[in-house]
C-alpha cells in the first residue's frame, strides 16, 4: 500500500498521514475496489473529492458515504458483507493497536487453564496438611500453617502460568 505522507517533524524525522486528503488509489485499497470503481462513485456523487485537490478524498467522508451508499442500494450482498467487514476488521485493527485487545474466546482459553491450575494445586490442600493440623491445639498455630500452605500455592501457582 503506497501513502502519500506529509513531512509534520522535520527535526525528528516523523511522518504523518494527512486523512483528509487521500489519493483514488489508496481509497479504492481500502474499499476494496478499483480505481475506477472509486472515480465512477466520485461521478455520480456517492462519494465526494476534498476540494482541495483533483482526485483526493477525505478518507472517513469517502469510506462513511461508500457504506451509506451500499446499505441504501443493498447492491450485491456479498459485496455490501464483504465491505462492511473490512471496515470492521480495520476497526479491529486500529483498537487492537490502540487499546492491546484480545479475543473473548483467547481471554476465556488462557482463564479456564489458570483456574484448572489453581484446581490441580487446591486439591491437594488437605492431603498437604491434614496430618499436621490434625496434631495442633492451639488456633494461631493452624493460622499459620494454613497462611503458608496458602502462600505456597500462590508461588506453585505463578510458577505454573510461565509468565515469560
């Protein structure tokens, strides 16, 4: 995908894309279609150049009317589906950038394997201690065999996450 990108920091090298002002070529990437396709839009008014320069557009005006202009003339479904989720796939994409998601059926996989870990090492709790407890008197001693036990478990339990 070729940009057109505007110096904005000459001192740190840094570049901007300048969203109010993209070619026909790369909104017509990012439609997924043509750029004849985007000129023939442009023609009969669906979407509309910036104004400030012969076949540019402003991106979120053009990609805005564009899925106006699919939903309203239902064209082809397939295409109108096949758009719609580009728009929402670069949605994704540019939240996942900006936010770090991830995926609900990820978050809920690497959840259910923590708390089969946590299981696996909560059941063998009492085979742990009942022997020692089973010998105490006193109420603060039990305290504190059942606080190291339980601080023993958060150690075995990070160490079976493997966070790298």
């Amino acid at each position: 995908m070729n940009v057109t990108a505007k110096k904005s920091d000459v001192k740190n090298d840094e570049f901007r894309m300048e969203f109010s002002s993209v070619s026909t070529l790369f909104l017509a990437e990012i439609l997924g279609v043509t750029s004849d396709a985007v000129t023939r839009l442009s023609r009969a008014g669906i979407i509309k150049q910036n104004g400030k320069a012969r076949g540019k557009y402003d991106l979120f005006d053009a990609v805005n009317a564009y899925l106006d202009h699919l939903r309203k003339t239902k064209g082809s479904d397939v295409a109108m589906r096949l758009t719609l989720a580009r728009a929402k796939k670069l949605e994704l994409e540019n939240d996942k950038r900006e936010n770090d998601l991830v995926k609900k059926s990820d978050a809920a996989e690497v959840f259910g394997a923590a708390s089969m870990l946590w299981k696996g090492i909560a059941d063998g709790l009492p085979k742990r201690i009942a022997s020692r407890l089973a010998k105490i008197e006193n109420p603060d001693e039990a305290r504190l065999i059942l606080r190291e036990v339980l601080d023993g478990m958060y150690y075995e339990f990070e160490k079976g996450l493997d966070l790298r």
